[in-house]
C-alpha cells in the first residue's frame, strides 16, 4: 500500500504492459506486416524476385517454346539451311530444331512450321534419317490413334445426349404423373410411346395445325350415350385453351352422324371409317382421350374424366417455364 499525507491509501500501481505493433513495409506497392523494419537491402531484393517472377509469368509460354526448341535443336544439331523447298512452298532461312520419324520441325521466314519427311528430296531424307517403312508405322498408328480418339469422343457425345433425354423424359413424366396422369407399368403401354399418325383424309370442321402444340385427342361415337356426355366438358376444354391446346376427335362414324350430333362437336373431327387409328392406338373402350405432347408422344390414355382445366393449366405452365 502507499500512504500519501492528507490523502486516503491508495490502490497498489499496477504495471502496464505496452503492446508493440508489427511495422508495415511497401514491396512493390503491397503491404506487408512484418514484426520487425526490413533492411533496405532485404526490402530491395524481395521486390526484385517478384519482379522476376512476375515477368517469368508473363512470358512463360515463350520460355517453354524457346526450351522446345533447344530440346528439339540438340538432338538434331539446330541444322540451318539457306532454304527448303516443298512442292510449291519455299522457305528461306530456315533453322531446323527437330525432327522425328515422320516431320521435320523448323523455323523460317514464314515462322514456325513442319513438314512430312517423305516429302523431301532424297537428300534431306537422308540427312535427317528417315526411313519410309518406320514412318509408314508411325503414320498407321497416328491414323489408328485418331480413329480410336474420334470414336471414344462420338461414344461420350451420345452418352451425354442420352442421359440429357433420359433425364428430360424422367422430368416430363414426373410432371404429368403429378397432374394425376398415371404412369406406365408395362412396356406394352402406350405411355411414352410415339402417337399413332393422324393421317386422315375426311374432316369435319376443318383440319388442324398440330405442329408443337399439346393435343388432346378424343375417340368417341355419337351413338354412345357415355361419349355424348363428355363433348361439353371437351368443349369446354377447346375454348378456354385455344391456341394452347389442340382438340381434335376421331370416329368411325360417317360425316353426317357427326354433324347431327347432340350436343354438337366444337372442334375437328376426323372421321376414321375402318378404325386404324383407333387399332393403332390400342383403344378398346368408349369414351377415351388421349394427351399427346408437343414430340407427339402419348402421356395419358383413358377416361377423359382426369384431363380437366386444373390438371392442363399446371402442364401448360410447366412447358413455358
């Protein structure tokens, strides 16, 4: 404790512990922290060797070609020749840095360049020791290297493309399986197959454009009190989506049955008098749509009591997104 006269005791003094700072120093424009100040020397040395390597950097693609050439040059004794003439080009200058069993690797006029050997004078031929059975080998397996280069390459290609349509197809089907559309269970159903064509001749209602749309296609007969009931639903279906969605309809019935028909038929109808289409598409019951996409494969076939405005308006957002 310390007493000072007229004064209460006072707390005993406690030592203060200084912190040094480190020092900064400039290299190049770079701050570094050091903990102590760098001799001028050491400073001037380290900015010299970033100096260096930054200019190595820079020009590093130079140094590996210039290291190329000497490698090819003291294997072949960087040979120079006033000029080298091939078929119709001639070269002048020209420094010789390599060469292997099929190419001569040089430097002229004209920059850096190479040329088979076999087309050379016999001469030359000679002086860079080619040999035409060796190099016809080299030449064959090149060819064989390429081939198997080109063929390993084209593979992955189509496996890439593949796996994006496998996995395009695997997203459409999530899709409308999620609208409620089902999902195929054997390789005989005709989910994800190709439509059948609607190559029809006869039309009733004018034929349709059906290129990259969504289409509906309805199979029906106007005799039948269960495909009667769902034409205004159908209907309904070709207003509110026009231009969207295109309905059509197919039947075996004869043009004036369908334009007799109660309630009337809104959209194309194609008349199908010996029931290809529907043989072809595998239909055996009435009333049935089928929900074509845009590639014309078949997503959905059955009852049109599932394809309703809620379960097309969530597909059709899908397709713009």
């Amino acid at each position: 404790m310390i007493v000072v006269p007229g004064f209460m005791s006072m707390r005993p003094l406690r030592k203060v512990e200084v912190k040094k700072r480190d020092c900064v120093c400039q290299i190049l424009g770079r701050k570094i922290r050091v903990k102590k100040p760098l001799p001028g020397v050491i400073l001037a040395g380290c900015s010299a060797c970033i100096l260096l390597i930054s200019q190595v950097m820079m020009y590093r693609s130079l140094i590996c070609m210039v290291g190329l050439m000497a490698a090819f040059g003291f294997r072949v004794g960087a040979t120079s020749l006033d000029h080298l003439t091939v078929g119709s080009t001639t070269y002048s200058n020209v420094t010789v840095f390599g060469a292997n069993a099929t190419d001569l690797f040089f430097s002229s006029d004209q920059g850096l360049g190479n040329v088979k050997l076999k087309f050379l004078d016999p001469e030359l031929q000679k002086q860079f020791n080619y040999n035409s059975n060796a190099a016809e080998k080299v030449e064959e397996q090149r060819v064989a290297a390429d081939k198997a280069y080109q063929a390993n390459l084209a593979a992955t290609l189509a496996s890439r493309v593949k796996l994006a349509a496998e996995e395009r197809e695997s997203q459409v089907k999530a899709a409308y399986s999620q609208a409620g559309f089902g999902e195929a269970v054997s390789d005989d159903s005709p989910l994800g197959q190709k439509a059948p064509e609607l190559s029809f001749t006869n039309w009733v209602g004018g034929s349709p454009v059906l290129s990259g749309k969504l289409t509906l296609i309805s199979v029906w007969s106007p005799k039948s009190a269960a495909c009667k009931k769902w034409i205004s639903p159908i209907n309904e279906l070709h207003r509110v989506f026009a231009g969207k969605l295109e309905v059509i309809g197919v039947t075996t019935a004869s043009e004036a049955e369908v334009a007799n028909a109660d309630p009337k038929v809104d959209f194309p109808m194609a008349i199908d008098p010996k029931g290809n289409f529907l043989f072809d598409a595998g239909v055996t019951s009435l009333p049935c749509v089928l929900l074509v996409d845009s590639n014309n494969v078949v997503r959905y076939m059955g009852h049109p009591a599932a394809v309703t405005t809620n379960t097309l308006q969530g597909l059709l957002k899908g397709d713009e997104r």
